[in-house]
C-alpha cells in the first residue's frame, strides 16, 4: 500500500506514517495529512460483524419502550476471594484477639490497616455474591447501576451524545498470573471516550452489551481504533 501526500502527490515513506493515528507527515513539503480515506479504499468496505447470541448470567427484555441490560457480577474470581477472605480476615480476628488480651496496643494498631484491607476486600466479595450490573437504555439517556450493595461506576449519559459503543480489553498483570477483562466505552461528542462498564469477565458479555446498545439506539457500528474486535 502506497501513501500518497495530498499536496505534492509524493509517495511517503513507510517510517512517516502513524497507523495508529491514521496520519502521515510528508517529507518533502512538511504537510501533515489524514491517510484514513486512502486506507478505506485499499481496504475496501468491512465486513459485517457476527451476531453475539445472548450469555449466561446476562439478561435482556425491553419494557415501555426501554432497554433493559442485567448481568450479575458473580464469577470463579469471587470463589477465590472468598477463601482468601475467610482466611485473612480469621489471622486478623486471631492477631487483634492476642494483641488486646496481652494490652499490646502498638500491636494492634499496626494490624489495623490490613484489617481494613480485609474488610475492604470481604466487602467486595460479598458484592460478588449479590450485587449485579443494571444498564437502562431509552431515546434519552444511557444508565448504569450496581445493585443492591453500593459501589463505584454509576453513571448516566445522555443518548444522543453516544457516537459509538466499543469494547476494550484490558489486561492485568500480577506478580504471578496474568488477569483479562472487558470493558464497553461509549464515545460521545461532548466529552470523548468515556468507561460505561468495567472488570467483566467474558468478551461475549461486554460484546453482546455493545451490540443491544447499538442496535437499540440504532448507532451503525464502525471501527473504533484500539477497539476489541467482534469478529
């Protein structure tokens, strides 16, 4: 694939142009150009991206003219949580019951901070147990909602704002494994990229959400640059 610069119709060397950025900077007259028209016609037209069929754990119906999108938290992550847990929190339990039987109170203070880690952690798995991922689409506005236990991520942004919905991997790498989970973005015109929902556990969720939302709404999808691809 040639690129071609729009002023003097120079060819551009390979090590002037930005994929990522769909820009070249030719060399001989400085021109800073878009390539994404010339790379849309070698590519010619995408292909039509395969229909997700509905996961488990996550459910879909449409009331009064609104989308409904439900999908629990709970996955095999929480189970190992909660040994964790039930573990560290029972060390902490038998820490502070020797440090204040014996008036150890420096003790009992530097053991603190991990009990709060513990409650924060027992907290979060507990959320795993119960709490599950509401996303309400109508004409207006897009909401999303973790419930019954509170947690951080609510949002709602307004519908005629969304320019696409896209998903995004994100990986995580520990010490001694490697963690991968999905994220659906929106971009909108007002305030560019913006996080819907985070840490699912399964690209056919995160994929299948971007899909109802979209259709729904009807948003023609197209590529959106870093995007997990659907296939």
């Amino acid at each position: 694939m040639k690129i071609q610069c729009p002023e003097c119709n120079e060819v551009v060397p390979a090590e002037h142009i930005e994929l990522n950025r769909e820009v070249a900077t030719c060399p001989d007259c400085n021109t800073l150009f878009s390539i994404s028209e010339q790379i849309d016609r070698v590519a010619g037209p995408p292909k039509p991206r395969r229909e997700i069929d509905l996961p488990d754990k996550v459910q879909v119906y449409q009331d009064r003219g609104e989308l409904y999108l439900v999908m629990r938290w709970f996955n095999k992550t929480v189970i190992g949580l909660t040994f964790f847990c039930i573990l560290w929190d029972g060390f902490m339990a038998f820490w502070f019951s020797i440090a204040l039987l014996n008036g150890e109170w420096e003790m009992a203070l530097y053991g603190t901070l991990h009990a709060l880690v513990g409650v924060g952690l027992t907290y979060y798995t507990i959320a795993g147990y119960v709490n599950k991922t509401y996303i309400g689409v109508s004409s207006e506005i897009i909401k999303v909602k973790h419930a019954p236990l509170p947690s951080w991520g609510n949002k709602t942004i307004e519908a005629r704002d969304v320019r696409q919905i896209y998903v995004k991997e994100h990986v995580s790498q520990g010490k001694n494994s490697t963690t991968i989970t999905y994220e659906v973005h929106a971009d909108t015109l007002s305030a560019g990229h913006l996080k819907l929902v985070s840490g699912i556990d399964s690209s056919e969720k995160a994929l299948f959400i971007e899909q109802e939302i979209e259709k729904f709404l009807r948003i023609k999808d197209t590529p959106v640059s870093g995007e997990f691809p659907r296939g």
